[in-house]
C-alpha cells in the first residue's frame, strides 16, 4: 500500500509540466544519440550532464535516465535499416532486423522492437518498485567493511563482464582508482598526487574524464573509421510499423523471456544491456522450433533482444538507487550527478529523498509511454533528421563537450582534462583495454579508500575485519568467484561461431 | 621458450603498454614518498597508492604472460598513420578552443574552430563552413550564456554583453 502511496507521489512529481518537458527532452535526445553511430547512451549523458545543473537533482536525473533508456530504443533505427548499430545493445537486433527489412518488413522489425522495449522497460520499473526498497532497508545495516567488500564486488563484476580480458579490466579498474586519489587526502587532507596544481587540489574531477573517454574518444574514433552507411528505403508510416497480432503472438513469450533475462542481468555490475541482448538472442535460438531461421529474419530474434536491452535499463537502476552503485558508465553518470548535487547516493536515498526516487520511477514509466509513442509515429521523422545532422556530429559534440565541462567549474584547466582523456580513451580503445572500469574506478576510488580506513580504524588496524564479518567475507568470496571462474567456463566451452 | 618470443616488433605495443604501466607503477610510490603510510595506527595517505601499485605491478605482469604465453590481444588493429591524420586534426582543434578560450572570448573560438573542423577537416566548402559556424557560434552562445547563464568569457566582446 506504501508502495503505491509512493509511486503516485512520484507521479505528481514527474507529471509536473516543467519535468514532463524534461522527461520528453530526454527520451528524444536518447533516441537520436541512439540512432547515431559514434555516440552512446554514456557520452550523450555525460556531455549533457552540465547542461542539467540548473534543473535541480529530480530534473536533471529525469533527463538523464530518459537519455539512457531512449538510447536503447534509438539504437535499432541504424541497426535494422543500415547494418549499423547505433548502440552496442543493438547489435544483436542487426542480425534479424536487417534480414527483414531487405525483405520489405523493416516496419514489423521496427514496431516490434519498440513494442518490445516498451514491455521491457516498463515491466523492469516494476521490478525496480519492488526490489529496489527492500534492497536499500538490507544495505542500510552496512559498516565499511561490508561497503567496501561491496565496492570492490562492483568492480570485479564490471571487469568480468566488460572486454575479454580480466587482466586488462583489472588495469583499467587499478587506473581509475588511481586518478581517484589525486587531490587532498580525504582524512588528513595533505596534497596527493597533485604536482603543485591548485586546479587538482580538489581532485580529477570526474565529468571532464567521462566526457572525454566516453564522449570525445568515440567520435575521435569515427573520424578514423570510414563506415558505409546506405539506409535501406521503407515505408515506415505509423501502420506500416504495427505488426499483425500473428506477428506479435509469435514475439509475446520472446518478450517475455526477455524481459526476465534483461532485468535480472541488468542488476548485476558491468553487464547491461548488451550482455543481456545476447543472451535473449542465445535463448531464443536455443530453444526455438526453428532456428534455421535466426539470422534470416526471425520475429524473436528481434523481439528478445531489444526487449531484454530495454529491461536491464530498468535493472541497472536497482544497485544505482539502492546501493549507490553504478552498474555502468551511464548510471556512474547519474550517480556523479547526485553528488554533484549534494545528495549523498546509497540506501539512504530512499527516506532521505523520496520525492527524488520516486519522482524519477514515475518519469521511468511516463517515458516508456513516450518512448514507444515517438518510435511508433516518428521513425520517418528520425531518420531524416538523422541524415542531416551526421554531417555535423563531430563538430557538435566537440562543442557541446567543451561547453558542458567548461560550465562545471568555469575553468579551461576542465576542458584540458577533457582533451587529454578522450586521447587516453582512444589509446584504450586501440589497445583493446575496456574503457567502462576506469569511470566506475574514479566514482567509486574515494568511497573504497573511505570506507576502507574507516573498517581499518575500526579494526585498529587489521585488515582481517574484511574476511571475520560474514557479509564482507561473503563479498569477497564473489570477487573472487567473479574473477576466476569466468576464465575457467570460456576455457571449457567449445569454439562457436 | 616463450611463443612470441621471435614477434617482439609484432607486440610492441603490448610491450610498450606494459611499460608505461611500470611507469605509473614507479610513479605512484616515487611521488607519494613524502606521505606517512599509516595514521594513527590506521593507513595513511600512502597506503592505498602503495596498494594500488603493488596490484597494478602484479596484474602488469599478468599482462605481458597474457600477451605472450597465451597469445590474447596479440593482433591489435592498430591505424596506419595516414588513419590519423583526420583524428589528430579534430584533436588540434580541440586543443586551439583551449588556447583561445579565454584570449578571444567563445564566440569568435568556436567560429574559428568550426570553420576549421568543416572546411579543413571535413573538407566543405568555404561559404558552407563559414554558415555553419556563425551558426554553431551563436547557437552556443544563446543556449550557454542566455539561456543556462553561464559566465562564459566574451573576450575582446566584451562591450557586447553590457549593450
């Protein structure tokens, strides 16, 4: 009953006219940033983030989370029309979207899809309503050695999941935690690190980083690559894209699976929503009648996956609003947001802020309305405008980046920062180290250390505080589990294609 | 003997990433030296950089076992330099809005950066790059400075924000 009192409250935050306009801005600006090539769901939020600032924490965070799951939306439009993925977690959809619009069905792909994402993404909000307090009452009753175990079973998962090499996950974590202790120690406030810089008194702040290695690298990277995008020609009007209810009887339980497949992957730290879309097109495959036709135009194949992208959206928001941890660079994004705003991100999020919380569930479920409205109505529109605008992209972004970072603190040393790491990004990129643990090292790197002192003071010193409380202890033993056993399953599995 | 022990040219940047990790490694506990290891009985400001280092060093050699034992990484799909002209290009002009920020004001940085990006990066034409830029110009300028109030620095324009 509580639930529902909340989730109303939530709704007369979100449907004020001032939040709705953000909410549609958002959804709108996920679904081009998804669209386009060369951009994704992280970079659109972190190059936008400074624009957020004057809307106030509910505002900016409904913006953003509206660019974060309008993303997966957007990324299908490129994917099925063009053999070019707008977003990683669309990639998947390319394999069947592709094959149907070449035999006059890119409509039924598209509508699918955003039928698909629209069940995911709302379905998931309600696992996120339900799952979401009970997960943050359990998290208040953590010390620091339990947050601690906590964050560095964060990190695991995201090295796990991202890239194919632990190691080299592990390295890129290592490196964001290390630029995370550039600045004034956090208990006894000496210079670290600091080179005799006042500008990195404070730290390496974390938006110029994000921005450079998620927005600027990507696009540095798209000037290298010469894509060849030819769009397929389809009629795209609003009945063309609504499948018959043959097809979307022949999708239901695909969107099913996949919303179940999606939220619960999305929960779990460096998954997300492309991890989760392969799976769904794995089990689809798996456990079809015919699955001869996957790669050639099956319904399923296109209605799992964007289902299960959309619905790890929603999952990924679990550990973000009940733990204060990012499960990915785009959550990490909304998280620095909320402490750029003075809120202190974590379980406590929920008592302390519930008008926030809540406002933004209430958005999640205005916005997937929205979402599958434009989707439905406005593909011609969004491929057109598409088709204008690529010409301009990176100069646009370049712009919008140093603008956002400049705005931040009103310093050019920002922008410098921003420049630097988007080289640093696309050095990454090109040596095949993934670029997601570093922003979550330098988000989470002053909480670790923080919460580490403290079990370590606590402790007087001994760092067996970690293994003798059973939670931290149990913790630790997932790090582990999280690190070692991936290897040892890739190794047993035989060689598919 | 070390499968690739004879390709040392075919994992050079492996090697060469390798060593700029000891470098960082080298760094961490060479520039931190002046800061206690504990506080009070509990770690200090030096501890979780020593930490850091020791982990990074251990995984570094994780690395370059990864690399040459088992062969992963080892074909990078690196650019040849004719790949970078364009990339490094778009950086230059990055680094140009840096240097002229504060010295000519926003405006007149982002006209002459866009018309660089459009017409000597993207190659458009010149009456094309200098419309687009006017546009990007005054269009950031209106979001930013009008309409989100941010306090950008108008430079040798100044007299135009008191009209």
């Amino acid at each position: 009953m509580e639930t529902i009192y909340l989730l109303l409250k939530g709704f007369s935050v979100a449907l004020t006219p001032e939040n709705l306009l953000l909410c549609a801005i958002g959804v709108i600006t996920g679904t081009l940033v998804g669209a386009l090539p060369g951009i994704g769901s992280a970079g659109a939020c972190a190059i936008l983030l400074p624009a957020t600032f004057k809307l106030g924490p509910v505002g900016s965070l409904i913006m953003l989370a509206g660019i974060f799951y309008g993303t997966q939306y957007g990324g299908t439009i490129t994917s099925v029309l063009m053999k070019v993925p707008g977003e990683s977690a669309s990639v998947v959809t390319m394999f069947d979207g592709n094959p149907l619009a070449k035999q006059g069905r890119a409509g039924v792909a598209l509508g699918l899809a955003a039928i698909g994402s629209f069940v995911g993404g709302t379905l998931s909000i309600l696992g996120l309503m339900l799952f979401g307090p009970v997960l943050a009452n359990y998290a208040l009753e953590l010390g620091p050695a339990e947050h601690f175990s906590l964050m560095v079973l964060s990190l695991s998962l995201v090295c796990a999941f991202t890239g194919e090499s632990i190691v080299r996950g592990l390295i890129a974590t290592c490196f964001g935690l290390i630029l995370a202790l550039v600045g004034q120690d956090i208990m006894t406030g000496q210079p670290r690190l600091t080179f005799d810089f006042q500008q990195l008194l404070d730290g390496i702040e974390f938006l110029p980083v994000a921005v450079g290695m998620f927005g600027l690298s990507e696009t540095i990277e798209s000037f290298e690559k010469k894509q060849s995008m030819e769009m397929i020609k389809a009629d795209l009007g609003f009945f063309k894209v609504l499948p018959s209810l043959r097809d979307l009887g022949q999708s239901l339980w695909a969107m099913v699976r996949g919303t179940v497949i999606g939220f619960l992957i999305g929960i779990f730290p460096g998954a997300g929503p492309t991890i989760s879309s392969f799976i769904s097109y794995g089990v689809e495959q798996r456990i079809s009648r015919h699955p001869e036709q996957f790669g050639k135009g099956a319904l399923a194949g296109v209605a799992g996956p964007e289902t299960a992208n959309n619905a790890a959206t929603g999952g990924a928001l679990v550990p973000m609003l009940s733990l204060g941890l990012p499960s990915s660079p785009s959550t990490a994004i909304m998280l620095a947001a909320l402490i750029m705003f003075g809120l202190k991100p974590g379980p406590s999020l929920f008592r302390e802020a519930p008008e926030l919380v809540w406002g933004l569930i209430g958005s999640l479920y205005i916005g997937n309305v929205l979402l599958v409205m434009i989707n439905l109505a406005c593909i011609p529109l969004i491929v057109l405008f598409m088709d204008r605008i690529r010409a301009y992209l990176p100069l646009a972004i370049l712009l919008l980046s140093a603008f956002g970072v400049y705005s931040y603190r009103n310093s050019v040393f920002d922008i410098g920062i921003m420049i630097l790491f988007s080289l640093v990004g696309y050095g990454m990129r090109k040596i095949e180290f993934p670029q997601a643990p570093v922003i979550l090292g330098v988000l989470l790197g002053g909480p670790a250390e923080s919460s580490l002192r403290q079990a370590m003071v606590m402790s007087d010193g001994n760092p067996a505080i970690f293994v003798t409380r059973p939670l931290s202890a149990a913790f630790l033993c997932l790090t582990l589990a999280s690190l070692i056993l991936p290897p040892i399953f890739l190794r047993k599995r035989p060689k598919q294609d | 003997m070390i499968k690739g022990q004879g390709s040392i040219q075919a994992h050079l940047p492996q090697i060469l990433t390798g060593l700029l990790i000891w470098g960082i490694v080298a760094g961490l506990v060479w520039f931190t030296r002046g800061l206690p290891y504990t506080d009070e009985g509990a770690p200090g400001p030096r501890f979780m950089p020593v930490l850091l280092a020791v982990f990074l060093g251990i995984l570094n050699v994780l690395y370059w076992v990864d690399v040459f034992f088992f062969q992963r990484g080892g074909k990078l799909d690196l650019p040849r330099v004719s790949d970078l002209v364009r990339p490094a290009g778009f950086i230059l002009v990055g680094v140009l809005m840096i240097f002229l920020w504060e010295r000519l004001g926003v405006v007149a940085t982002v006209l002459i950066a866009s018309f660089i990006e459009l017409k000597g990066i993207q190659g458009y034409s010149w009456t094309r790059s200098i419309w687009v830029g006017l546009l990007f110009s005054l269009s950031t300028w209106v979001l930013f400075q009008l309409i989100l109030r941010v306090p950008l620095p108008a430079g040798p324009f100044e007299f135009l924000l008191s009209l």
